[in-house]
C-alpha cells in the first residue's frame, strides 16, 4: 500500500514541465510524508491525551466528580492503545528526543525497553515563514489536539517542507499507572494529589522527530478508529 501510494504522487508528475518536475516533486513527496507521518498516531492515544489534560483542568479547579469520567475514558482508551499496532517496543536511551523538546536538565533515562504509544504531534515552523504559512500551521495543531489528523494533514497542504513534525509518545506502564492513581485520589477527594499524579504522566512524554516515527513506530493508516465511550 506504501508503495502504490509513493507511486501515485510520481506519476502524477509525469507531464510536468522537465524545469519544475524536481521542484514539484519534491513538494509532494513532503506532503506525502506529512500524511504518512500523521497515520503513526494513535486515536485511542490521542483520545486518553486529551481525556487526562481534561481531568487535570477539572482537578486543578478543585473539583473531583467531573473528574472521574475523564480519568475512566483515560484507561478505557490507553489500555485499547496498548492492544493496537500502534504500540512499540523501545527503551528510552534509544528513542533520540526531538531538539524542539529535549529531557529536562537531570533525566536520566532507562536503558530497559517498554512499551510506548504515540499520543499527539506537533507541527513546528520557523519564525520567518509567511502568516499564511502560520496559521496553517497553528490550525493543523489545534485540529491535531482533537484527534483530526486527517483535517490537520489537508491543512497542511500549503506548509510542506517548511514544518517539522514531532511527536509526542508515552510509556505505557506507567501512564497506566499514573493515571490509575489520580482515580484513586480523585474517588477520595484528594484533587490536588490526583493533578499531581497526572503531571507525571505529562513530564514522562519524550517528543520524537518525524524520522525516527517513520522508522520505529507502526503505521496506523486507516485502520484504527478512537474507542468510543
């Protein structure tokens, strides 16, 4: 299917005036590796992203019972993504940070491998691209946020190689685990200790670049749909 895709961009190009064919080509390749690189994510990750900054905006306001939906459609979601193709193997001394988001001064990272799942992306432009540029970019964030890659993959059809994409993945384990505890704390009113438990589970995302994503993380296509509630 990779291969049949590759080809359709080539051959659309076939007709193409000798002078701008390598121009042209080189665009669409870009835009075809911005769709691909979309498809890395997982929906269920994506969703239990979402669902767990949720909870932690509701639990820093002091409230507890909102909460709770939020933090159950967290489990729900990250224990479907951890049954997906998205899922992968790694330990996190190899997964090479992307340099828009390196560790924190002092991390140490694990040498022993663990599951990650990919819960959100990024696109970054440079500070001299063209405001139309700009705003394509920041709706393609704002639309990745929500889970719609596809939208966020159209609207960066006027970027193309002007952008960077990175990508957010998280342990498994231990956002499972993580998230399991601020559900505990949350049950028992305590929501500054379960808001404490879900910022663990944001300073353990490690951001990869694009390159490492086509490499090391599993394609989803348009196999994976979002588990509902």
């Amino acid at each position: 299917m990779r291969l049949i895709a590759s080809l359709a961009v080539v051959t659309g190009l076939v007709a193409a005036p000798l002078g701008a064919h390598a121009a042209s080509l080189h665009t669409d390749w870009e835009k075809y590796k911005a769709t691909r690189a979309f498809n890395h994510l997982s929906a269920d990750g994506q969703r239990a992203m979402a669902d767990i900054l949720n909870a932690k905006q509701i639990l820093d306001a002091g409230q507890t019972d909102a909460a709770i939906p939020a933090l159950y459609d967290a489990t729900k979601r990250l224990t479907a993504a951890g049954k997906a193709n998205g899922k992968f193997m790694a330990a996190e001394n190899s997964l090479q940070p992307a340099p828009q988001h390196p560790a924190p001064s002092g991390h140490v990272a694990g040498t022993t491998p663990v599951a990650w799942v990919p819960v959100g992306g990024e696109v970054i432009g440079s500070e001299t691209l063209a405001p139309e540029k700009k705003a394509a970019i920041s709706t393609a964030n704002d639309q990745l946020k929500a889970g719609k890659t596809q939208q966020a993959a159209q609207t960066l059809q006027v970027v193309a190689e002007d952008a960077d994409f990175i990508m957010a993945i998280a342990p498994l384990d231990q956002t499972l685990g993580a998230v399991n505890r601020a559900t505990v704390f949350t049950e028992a009113r305590h929501p500054q200790d379960a808001s404490a438990a879900l910022q663990q589970v944001l300073d353990s995302l490690v951001f990869v670049s694009e390159d490492f994503a086509e490499t090391a993380i599993p394609d989803q296509g348009q196999k994976q749909a979002p588990t509902g509630k």
